[in-house]
C-alpha cells in the first residue's frame, strides 16, 4: 500500500498590511504635530527716561511679593481675592479716588496678581495709577 505523503504548506506571515498601517500611523502624528507649533512674540519694553521725585505725601501703594501676596501702604492683607483687595484700598484712602494709586510688584510675581490690582484700582475709581517693579534678589 503506497501512502501519498502529505505536502507542509509553509507558514509565513504577511507583513504589508502592518507597514501600511505603520506608514500611515506616522504620517498621521507628522502631520498633527505641526499643528501645535508655538508662535513666540518678541516684544521690545518700554524705556522711561525721568526725573526722580519725591513721593506723595499720602498715596495709596500696592505691594506685591513674588508669592502673589498683597500689602497696602505696609499692611499684609490675609487674603488675595478681589473683594478683600478693594476693601483694603477704600480703608486705606478713606473714599478719596484722587490719590496716586501705586503698585509695585516683585519681578517674579505672577501677572494675575498685577492685573487684580489694577482691576482693583479701576473699580473703585482711581484714575492716577503708577506701576513699579522691583527686580528679585
């Protein structure tokens, strides 16, 4: 009795289909990547050129420390929110708007903490506002 001998298909792999999907998995990520690209403005500040006078002899200054934590004419304030900033002010300058309104803020400070007292400062009415700034030790 003659066996017919079975023939072994090889196996093998078919690798194409993943190489596309791998082609087009990068073309994807390429092409998504360059839709986050950061845009940088180069700005050029300001340069004041003056004379020094002397201070006011009642103003109202802002003191803000590279925490975002606020001081009015020496006193710490327990609080940063808005409300506490403008109550603090109408105490310190008694309801007079006319004073020099002063903020000065550390080179560190966060930009918000600027901007709320400056918003501050406008909400109550203060029109002669003067910005300083200390540069961190």
């Amino acid at each position: 009795m003659k066996f017919k001998r079975q023939n072994k298909e090889e196996l093998d792999l078919n690798l194409t289909p993943m190489i596309d999907i791998v082609f087009l998995l990068l073309i994807f990520f390429m092409v998504s990547t360059t839709f986050t690209k950061e845009t940088h403005l180069a700005i050029k500040l300001p340069e004041a050129s003056g004379e020094v006078t002397d201070a006011p002899d009642k103003m109202v200054e802002v003191v803000i420390d590279k925490h975002g934590q606020y001081s009015i004419n020496g006193q710490s304030l327990i609080s940063n929110k808005i409300l506490s900033l403008k109550q603090a002010i109408e105490k310190v300058s008694l309801g007079n708007h006319q004073l020099p309104f002063v903020i000065t803020a550390d080179a560190l400070t966060p930009h918000e903490s600027v901007v709320r007292a400056m918003d501050a400062a406008g909400q109550l009415g203060f029109s002669r506002l003067s910005i300083t700034s200390k540069k961190a030790n």
